[in-house]
C-alpha cells in the first residue's frame, strides 16, 4: 500500500468481506493533460463486484488532480469513487457497501 490510509481501507474491505483489487501495474487507465498529453493514471482501488475504482487523497491532492480524476472518468467511461479517507468510507456506506 502506498498510504495508511489505503491500508485502512483494505482492511475495512476485508473486515466487511468486500471483493477488492490492488495491482498497481496492470490497473491502468489514462488521460490527456491540458497540454494533450496522455498519462497513465493507477487508482488505489477496484471494486470487481460493483464494477468502479476508488482513490483516496488527501485535500491538498484532491485540489491538485480534481481536472486529471475529471478527465479520467470522463475518457474511460468509469466509476471513480475519490476524496478523503472519511468522505470515501461514507460514500461506500452510503452504497451499502460497507
């Protein structure tokens, strides 16, 4: 894991029984920069069962990436649950997911 709080997730999805993935390497999607660019993007996360990705970030990134997670929703035509630690485990709550 890269961040505890991606490690307090798996953990979550495990204590609740949540089928997840975590393979960073072949977990890749991309988008284009403002500068038409491609770039590859690797969320923290997939949800085979319910069929989307999710990212945790902290404010600071989530300000930083918000055009990069816009675009990438938008040029693979996917779910990406992202926000901070507590924002996402609502959202999954929410969901009843979690």
């Amino acid at each position: 894991m890269d961040s505890s709080w991606e490690l307090k997730l798996a953990q979550l999805f495990d204590t609740k029984k949540v089928n997840w993935v975590r393979k960073p390497r072949k977990m890749v999607l991309y988008w284009t920069d403002l500068e038409g660019q491609k770039r590859r993007y690797h969320p923290d996360f997939f949800l085979p069962d319910y069929n989307f990705y999710i990212d945790t970030k902290n404010k600071y990134l989530l300000q930083k990436d918000d055009f990069k997670l816009k675009q990438v929703i938008k040029e693979n035509n996917v779910e990406l649950l992202y926000g901070v630690f507590d924002d996402v485990v609502k959202s999954l709550q929410e969901r009843h997911i979690l």
